[in-house]
C-alpha cells in the first residue's frame, strides 16, 4: 500500500523511506509501522505519543523534525483503524508495483519491528503473562521474518501467497490488540489485592 491514509496528506511509503535515509536511517517505514503496531498490540498506552516513544525506543531511531511529525500521524492513523469496527486496519507496506522481493522483504520488515515494540511494551507492562495462543501467533510472525520468494512460483501463487500473509498479519495483530484491551478491562474490574469484599 502506497498510500496509507485515505484524502488528504496521504502518508507515501517511498516517500517515508527517504526521510528515514535523510535522518541517517536505513530501516524501512514497514518496520517502523510494526514496531507501531507491536506497542498498541503489547498493551501500550492508547495514545500516539507515547506508542511513538516507546517504538522509537525499542526500534533504535531517532525521530526529528517532519519526519517525527508524520510518525506521530502514522502512529495516531494507526490506532484509530486499529480501534475501527470495519477493520480498516492495513499493514504500511511497499505498494503493489514493488518488485515482489522486496515486498516481501518490506513484510519481514514489518514482523521483525512488531516483535521489537510487542516485547518491549509487553517488558514494562503489567498483567503481561502471554496466552498460548499469543505466543503461537508470536512464532508464526517470527516464521515469517524468514519467508523467502519460492523460484518455482509463478506471479500469480507469489500475489496469492503474500495477500495470505499480510492478511494473516493483519488480523493476528488486531486479536493481539483486542486481546490486550480485554485483559486491561478485566484488571480495572477485579478488585484490588487484599480487597475481600467487606
């Protein structure tokens, strides 16, 4: 997706890519979005300041100037589709005209900054005890860190194969963040240590 935000200011993937390089970064706005990505799903505060911070923290960049500003952007898009009833929710990732290495390249960007920003929110976050199920999801994003192009695919099972990933990314991220938000409500409503009831 080239475009990640709809109208007006549209967020350009290669545009973000080369404001990363003129900070003196090479990592890919794919694996800032999902260092993004992991904080909201880690459990971090439902803001997009602090997901920033604690991205950039975990990702290792310095964030400046414009290119902070449209980080912040990125960070607080994110959160509202993450939040969406429709599932407006998209990974940030290189548009479909890319070669498919490097899109795929530009997925595994993406996985290795979510694991970079899950752990480290899940690290300092209370009520952090991973379920089975999160730490299943944890692997198979992990696994795909290491997918590689299949020379023998044609175009066609390639585009099939890689929609079928970030689908799966898609929507394992979003559960994750539900997941989260639910054990958050869970905690507000059960009652403090040493509270009996009387």
């Amino acid at each position: 997706m080239e475009n990640y935000l709809d109208g007006e200011q549209a967020l350009d993937f290669d545009e973000f890519a080369n404001q990363l390089l003129d900070e003196g970064s090479n990592q890919s706005p794919a694996f800032l979005h999902g260092g993004i990505c992991g904080v909201y799903a880690g459990g971090g505060a439902l803001e997009a300041d602090y997901c920033l911070a604690a991205a950039s923290q975990a990702l290792d960049l310095g964030l400046h100037g414009e290119l902070a500003e449209n980080c912040l952007r990125l960070a607080d898009v994110t959160l509202r589709a993450m939040q969406d009833e429709e599932f407006d929710f998209q990974l940030f990732l290189p548009d479909d005209e890319t070669e498919m290495e490097q899109r795929l390249q530009g997925l595994a960007d993406w996985c290795s900054g979510f694991l970079a920003g899950y752990a480290f929110t899940v690290a300092v976050a209370p009520n952090s005890a991973l379920s089975e199920d999160t730490g299943e999801v944890l692997k198979d994003v992990a696994a795909i860190v290491e997918v590689t192009l299949d020379p023998d695919s044609d175009e066609e099972e390639a585009e099939n194969q890689y929609f079928e990933l970030t689908e799966y990314l898609r929507f394992a991220s979003l559960n994750l963040f539900m997941e989260k938000l639910s054990q958050a409500a869970a905690a507000e409503d059960s009652p403090a240590p040493g509270d009996n009831g009387h």
